[in-house]
C-alpha cells in the first residue's frame, strides 16, 4: 500500500510538471480577467470627502465638504453634482431637523486631466454651525455636466464612498 500512495503522488508531481512545462508563460494556468469595459469605468478618481468646519474662502463659511477631482474624460467638466448622507459623529444619527441627504449641484470647470479641489458648501443648508464635523456616508457623484452637452450619471451611487 505504500508503495502505491509513492506511486500515486509521483504521478500528480509527473503530471503537474508536463502541464506546467507545456503552458507558454502561465497562460494556460491562469485565466485572464478580461479588463473592465468603458461602460465600467468611471471618468474620474475622487478622494475620501472630508467634512470641514473651518471656513474656506470662497467656499463656505461655517461648513462644507471638500475632496479632489481628477477627470479622466477626453473633455472638460462643467459641472459636478454630489450625492451624500450625514451623521452626528458621537450619536451617528441624523444631526437634522428635516432630512439628512443632499444631492448638491456644483458649477466647476476641470480640464482633461486635471486634479481639482472640489468644496461644496452646506451653509445654505445648515442653521446652526456645527461644533464638530458631521460623518460623510454613501458620498458620491450621481452627476457630471460636460462642456459639449455630454453627461456621465451614477444616479443609485454604484461608485459611492462609504464612510
């Protein structure tokens, strides 16, 4: 019976050996991912948004949200709208009187391959100044305008950041 389990594992090892031999550089061991298609792929890499409380100016003066942009696309943004939800930090709930989901519209030219600095402000928005920075969840871009009348939309946030 040991002879037959040498036997047994020097035929898997043989085997293994003259498909690994026979493969012309792993090709036929590893299945290719086919690459996503344009369809797939976003026309832009943003960063985390990150919730500000300190004033920017001309950008708001008690809160607002701020994050880069870099477009990817062949032609130049006009506009980007903004999907996202807030949290108190300490309760995480809604910190809101009414809802706590925006959809902001934010007029902005960013050229081909440009990396921009996006704020979006929450003054209008806001009655009080917060003490603390609320929590960003499920922020994403439901939204992008071009200067040739084209338009990019995610409106169910499949690329959304989680907080």
């Amino acid at each position: 019976m040991n002879k037959n389990l040498i036997f047994l594992n020097m035929l898997i090892i043989l085997l293994f050996v003259i498909m690994l031999g026979s493969c012309d550089n792993m090709a036929g061991v590893i299945v290719d991912i086919p690459p996503p298609s344009s369809k797939e792929l976003t026309p832009f890499v943003i960063t985390r948004p990150v919730f500000e409380t300190t004033g920017r100016p001309y950008g708001f003066n008690y809160a607002g949200v701020v994050f880069k942009f870099l477009n990817q696309n062949q032609e130049a943004v006009e506009k980007i709208t903004v999907s996202f939800m807030l949290f108190d930090q300490k309760t995480q709930n809604n910190p809101f009187i009414g809802t706590n989901k925006f959809e902001i519209a934010k007029w902005e030219m960013i050229y081909p391959d440009e990396n921009k600095e996006i704020i979006i402000s929450l003054d209008k928005f806001i009655h009080i100044a917060p003490a603390e920075p609320y929590l960003i969840d499920s922020f994403f871009i439901s939204e992008i305008s071009y200067v040739n009348g084209g338009s990019w939309q995610d409106k169910n946030g499949k690329y959304r950041v989680r907080g």
